[in-house]
C-alpha cells in the first residue's frame, strides 16, 4: 500500500529542498515514503471474483483428519469492553482506527462532550461492535503465512516447472524488468516475508494457476480478484495481485497480535469477530480473503474444502513439522547501534510504520543523512554519509536497494534476528555472503528500492522471519515483544498513526520529522 503524507510546504520537506529552482514555497509538496514497489498504472475496470474457488484438478479435498495446534494464541477476552489508556499524541480518531470501531462508537460508549479533548493518562472504553464469530477451522500455522524457518530451502521455480498450469509461462513487468512468475512470487515473498507455498496455494484457489494452462482472460491479469486500489492506480499483473495479498494477510496477522484487531467487515456492512482459539497465520487468511468478496464464497474458502484442501494438496498437511512458535516469550534484542557512524548527527525522520508495505507490523523506522543539501540538485542522491551495521553478522542479500544483515551468522535470514536496510545506493554497497561487525559501512543512503521520493536510510527488525513492532507498547498485555533500542534510544510511536513518533534515552526526546529545520529530530551515538 502506498502512503501519501503532506507535507506543510517546500521549506519542511523531507531534505528541505528550498534551495531548488522547482521548488514553489507556497505549494503543498506529497511524498511517497513507503516501502512498497507497487508502480502506478492505468485505472481498468474491476473484475468480479468467480463464484466458487477453484480446485485442482485431481484430487478431491478432505477435513482433516486431526486438528491442527499450532502456535500459542493471544489470551481470550471475556468481556465485551475493553479499556485503552490515553498517551501523549493519541487522538480519538487515532484511537477509533487503532481498534477498529467508528469515532461515534467511541464517542457514545463513552459519553465524550467534547471528543476533540482526551487527557494523558485518561481511560477510553473499547466497545465490542460484532457479536458473531469466524468459523474456528485452522487454515495455516504461523510459520507458514510468515517466510520463516525453512522457507528458504523451497525452490519456487522448481515447483513451478513441476506443473503444466498458466503460471508455468505466466510473465509480468516489474519495475521496468519483466520477470517470469517464480521471480515475482519469490520477489514478493522476500519483500513482504510471506511464505512463498501460501501465495501459489491462493493462485491456485482463486484462479487455477497450478494446474490450468488456458484460465480465462480476467484470471490472468486479475488472478486474487483484488481491485482497483482508492488511490487511484490499477492492481493488474501477478505482482501487483500478490503484493496486495500478501500486505493484506499481515495486515491480518500482525494487526491481531499486535494492534488489537479483532473484528472485520464485508462489504455488505456485516461484521464478525475472530473466532476463538485461532492463530495469527489463519486470521491473515480469513482476512485478506474477506477482502472485495461474499460471505458466502469467503466461508467456502476458509472452510474444509477451500484454501487448506488445495495447499494440503500441493504441500501436504501444513501442520505437520512446523515450528510451534515464532517468537518465544522473553525474546531479548541483542545491542544494536544506530545505522551510521558515531559521532555524525543523523535526522529522525520516520517514526513506527510498515517494514515492507503498511501491514507489516510497523517494524521500521527512517533516517536522514546530514548531507549539504546545497550541493546536490536533487531530492533523490547517493549520499555521502556511510549507512553502518547495527551490529555483527552476515550478509545475506543485497540487491536493488535491499541489504538484509543475519546477526546470528548462520546465513540464512529466516532463522533468529535479521535487519532490513533499504535504500542502499548500488555503488558501494556490501556483498553478499560478507561478514561484518558492529560499525562496518554496509553503504550509503540513496532513493534506490521500494519507493522514496527523498533519500533516507529504512530499518526494520525481523525474528524468524516474522516483523518486529517497533514498539509495543500498546500491544495486547499477552504480547511480549522486545522494544527497539538503538544506542540507547528507545522508539515510540504514536497509537494509530503510522510514522509518527519519538525517540527516549535517559530523558531525552527527539521527535520524527521529515523536516531539517529543527533539532528536535537530530541524533547521534
């Protein structure tokens, strides 16, 4: 999903570009600062989904035969209202998103005067709004929505030329390069982290990709069924399917363990609660597939015979040799540095939001370089401040922008904590399969990857695969994940509104802001 922020003018851009000719100061300037590749494209009309999901050819789907038990699930709530402390920052508004209910719910639950005046430390009641639940069938452990351990062993493209279906000659532009299909899933599932199996299983459910040769015209450019998105720009073509449905299953997944969302809404108006007892991995499924879709179509492809049934064929049982849990209790971060060389004031200029795409648990975070804006003539540059390690380990990707830093050495992302870094600079920038220590230059802050227009250096944190809040805080009581802490400073982010947040250390605050024009966003170690 692409975000679009405005800013107040040329003077308070992200690189305060008012040295530039183009620059008119009066004139609102917008900054994509995502870290999606979804390119623009012409708006086309948007195809209907068919009406029941597709099976493969071959087999018949079954219940299975023993119930799943996968990861630990989050505690159960008993009662219908829960209880949100307001911090410094929150809005009603912001509060209303965060839990998904309307403002006039929070509004009326709680009898608010005036909802425009919330008070540090004030209670606000979360009501219930759905009573009825999902259906309690486990699709998919979390180890197999999230590209985890083991993930990186499955050889899409040799998969792919198992079978005679479209997706064996299926292409797709990308970026200005066309890719065949198993470089675009294995691209998708290293961007957003999503286990490759689960995204061939749903080109199958929805579009018999696996095992059809001929699927009819509208399955080829729209194999998800996923729309046009409100921003204006088509979601034709395999990646642009699968990088929506990808950022909609973490938007499931990581919304429900770590930003309390419990129910959801067809496009009918009807709403639903998860059910009880499920797992993070089947509620990103129940949820991107509610997406655009019928009830009745969406219970069919969560039931027995939908999504289970066709990944059990092609994969087996996806229960059987999974790891039980992604992040154990008491996970610890290891000391980590900030991302440039001590002694050099960097600026601040992204709080928590998406590590690849808004739905991945707002992982990262940004920094500006402190480059002589002067000297450059645009607001995309190589700068010439070095991006460092944040600690030791080795490198297992570096590509088109990309550097990914194992730290437990063992070279393979997947397995224990692991850095993005993004916008890296070509020149320069470190190899793969290097090994480097705490404060080794990985390379410079440029635009190059995803999508940025204004140089700055992208960080975010994974273990196992799976993205790491940048702060937890207000996560569910039962969450228990490390806060992200870089030379000391501790990040915060504002409840509800990505990017926005702060950094504290013994103290002191230093604000996110896309600007140059204040301290209050400079740091240094």
């Amino acid at each position: 999903m692409i975000s679009l922020r405005l800013l107040l003018s040329c003077a308070g851009c992200l690189l305060a570009w008012n040295v530039l000719s183009a620059c008119v100061p009066t004139r609102p300037v917008y900054i994509v600062v995502t870290a999606t590749s979804t390119p623009l494209a012409v708006l086309s009309p948007t195809p209907a989904l068919h009406e029941q999901p597709r099976t493969p050819a071959g087999f018949t789907p079954e219940v299975a035969k023993v119930t799943p038990t996968p990861n630990p699930t989050r505690l159960e709530r008993t009662a219908d209202t829960r209880e949100y402390i307001v911090r410094p920052g929150d809005t009603l508004s912001s509060i209303a998103s965060a839990y998904n209910v309307s403002l006039a719910t929070l509004i009326e639950a709680n009898a608010l005067a005036n909802p425009d005046l919330l008070i540090v430390g004030q209670v606000v009641r979360i009501p219930s709004v759905a009573s009825d639940t999902t259906p309690t069938l486990k699709i998919i452990p979390d180890s197999r929505l999230v590209r985890g351990p083991g993930a990186a062993v499955f050889e899409v493209d040799e998969f792919v030329k198992r079978h005679d279906g479209f997706i064996r000659t299926a292409v797709d532009v990308v970026n200005g390069k066309t890719l065949t299909a198993s470089q675009v899933i294995e691209q998708v599932s290293l961007e957003f982290s999503v286990d490759p199996r689960l995204l061939l299983a749903l080109l199958e459910l929805r579009a018999n990709w696996l095992t059809d040769a001929n699927p009819p015209e509208t399955l080829r450019i729209y194999p998800l069924g996923a729309p046009a998105s409100p921003l204006g720009f088509d979601r034709n073509g395999l990646y642009r399917q699968l990088a929506w449905a990808a950022d909609r299953m973490n938007m499931g997944y990581y919304g429900w363990k770590y930003r309390n969302l419990d129910t959801f809404a067809f496009e009918s108006g009807e709403r639903l609660r998860f059910g009880p007892g499920l797992n993070a991995g089947t509620i990103g499924v129940q949820y991107m597939l509610s997406l655009h879709n019928t009830k009745e179509r969406w219970l069919t492809e969560i039931g027995p015979n939908g999504l289970y049934a066709v990944y059990a064929a092609f994969f087996g049982d996806p229960f059987a040799a999974t790891l039980d849990v992604l992040v154990p209790p008491g996970l610890e971060q290891p000391v980590l540095t900030l991302p440039f060389q001590a002694g050099e004031q960097w600026f601040f200029t992204g709080g928590p939001h998406g590590g690849w795409g808004s739905g991945s648990a707002w992982s990262a975070i940004d920094f500006a370089p402190p480059d002589d804006i002067t000297q450059v003539s645009s607001a995309c540059y190589r700068s010439a401040h070095a991006v460092t390690a944040v600690a030791s380990g080795i490198i297992t990707r570096s590509a088109e922008g990309v550097v990914i830093l194992d730290l437990d050495g063992d070279g393979d992302d997947t397995t224990g904590w692991s850095i993005l870094y993004l916008h890296i600079d070509s020149e320069g920038r470190v190899e793969a399969g290097s090994r480097v220590k705490t404060g080794d230059v990985i390379g410079y802050a440029s635009c190059e990857g995803g999508v940025s227009s204004g140089t700055h250096v992208h960080l975010a944190r994974r273990y196992n695969g799976e993205w790491i809040p940048a702060d937890c805080s207000g996560c569910p009581s039962d969450s228990n994940t490390p806060q992200f802490v870089l030379s000391g400073w501790t990040v915060y982010g504002l409840i509800g509104q990505e990017y926005q947040g702060y950094l504290l250390r013994d103290g002191e605050r230093r604000i996110a802001e896309q600007g140059r024009l204040s301290k209050d966003n400079l740091v240094s170690w």
